[in-house]
C-alpha cells in the first residue's frame, strides 16, 4: 500500500467516536475473539514458543484488524484493511529498526517462534501524543508498578 492510500483512508473511512471505538471494537471485540480461539498459556512465559499458539495468535489480531481497522485519532476515522494487505505487511515487515540516537540508541528487532535472544522492553506511550514534559514521570510511573 502507497502512503497517499492510506492517508486518502484516514480522510474518508468511517466516523467513530474514541469512546465508540475503545469499548465496541476494542475491548468487546478482542474479549469475543480471545473466547473463540481460546488463547491461553502461561503466564509466566513471556515469549511463548509454541507453534499452534503462534498460529493462532497472528490468527486472531488478523481477525481483530479486518473486523475492527485502526482508529485515526487525529480525524475520528476508521481505517480498513483487507485480509491481502495484512497479510502482504506482514510478509515485508522490517526485521530491525533502531530506535533514539547515540548512547540512547536501541535495535529492535523482529522475534520468531523458538527465538534464544531475550525479549526487549521498549516503554513509551504508543499511539497517545504525550507533552515532552510529562513523559519521563509517565514512564517512570509504569517502571515502578509492582509485577
């Protein structure tokens, strides 16, 4: 998909409201599809590696995004995507991307079932505009949580 694609979307795909949005296609959703493909493990293993579960997993949000698309939240729109395009992004995803700069700088990078390199933590608050002033205590905040 070509950028001004996805932005023509952003400017003519449904009008939903965040609350709308959050509840009904969120939350309700997720909840509907977690009961359908019976997504349970353990909980103290954080990188599961089990084959079927990862099967059904990638299953579940392809359904969640056709179903519910993304929320634009700068225009209150929906964004849809077809099962070919998650499917196409998914196949040409990146593998690494370095994020900050200089001694700050971290890769992340893509993780496969039965992977031997310890998960990475990258906190922030993805999706939410944060002020600059606010983020560090955010961040800080949700370091402290107990486990």
């Amino acid at each position: 998909m070509h950028f001004l694609e996805l932005e023509e979307r952003a400017h003519t795909g449904e009008v939903l409201d965040k609350e709308s949005w959050d509840l009904d296609r969120i939350a309700m959703a997720a909840a509907a599809i977690v009961e359908k493909y019976d997504l349970t493990w353990d909980r103290q293993d954080i990188c599961p590696t089990d084959d079927e579960l990862c099967r059904k997993l990638y299953a579940a949000g392809r359904e969640l995004l056709i179903s519910s698309g993304v929320y634009n939240m700068s225009t209150g729109r929906v964004i849809r995507f077809t099962a070919e395009e998650i499917d196409r992004a998914a196949a040409n995803q990146h593998k690494s991307l370095v994020m900050g700069r200089g001694v700050d700088a971290r890769t992340l990078y893509a993780r496969s079932p039965e992977d031997t390199r310890k998960p990475m933590v990258f906190g922030g608050n993805p999706g939410c505009p944060t002020p600059e002033r606010l983020f560090k205590s955010t961040v800080k905040s949700w370091a402290q949580e107990p486990k």
